[in-house]
C-alpha cells in the first residue's frame, strides 16, 4: 500500500498507516474541519493535507511490538485501495 499513496498521492512515508501521528494543534485544526474519508485512508487524507498546506512533517522511527488479531485482510485492503482511487480522482479531476 506504501507504493500506491506514494504514486497517487504524492506522499513519500514510510507507512501512513501506523496510529502513531502528532501534530501541532493549528496544523490539526485547520484541516480536521475538511477531512472527509472515513475509513482505512484517513491518515492519508489528513497527511496530505497537512503537507498541502505547507506544514512540514518528520518521520520518526518508533520501536512497535506485533500483535496477534489483525484487523486488516483483503477486503480491508481492497476498501483502503479503492478509497484512494476515489481520493485522487476527487483531487485531480474534480
């Protein structure tokens, strides 16, 4: 999934999808009023529009433990993948 935020979103991260995310309260307020996924990629979305509006991000290596009982499968993958096509479209084209 890395690859494809990274071809249509533009966003070079190395996972956009762990929990851990902190921002500066401004930059979180001024696009948590527009965020409008509400599935898999709304880390993508809020990252995107951070970056967007000019706020710089730093990736920060964390050390994580794996647990067993994943939520994510194909269809989860599938629903993410679809959600940043539908993404990109609404960004680029409309």
């Amino acid at each position: 999934m890395v690859f494809l935020v990274k071809l249509f979103i533009g966003l070079d991260f190395r996972d956009t999808q762990a929990g851990l995310k902190f921002f500066k309260r401004g930059a979180f307020k001024e696009v948590l009023k527009d965020i409008k996924c509400k599935d898999f990629s709304f880390d993508v979305e809020i990252l995107w529009k951070i970056k967007r509006q000019g706020y710089k991000i730093v990736q920060v290596p964390v050390k994580e433990r794996n647990l067993n009982g994943s939520t994510v499968n194909f269809i989860s993958v599938f629903r993410m993948f679809s959600s940043l096509i539908k993404f990109w479209i609404k960004n680029n084209y409309l």
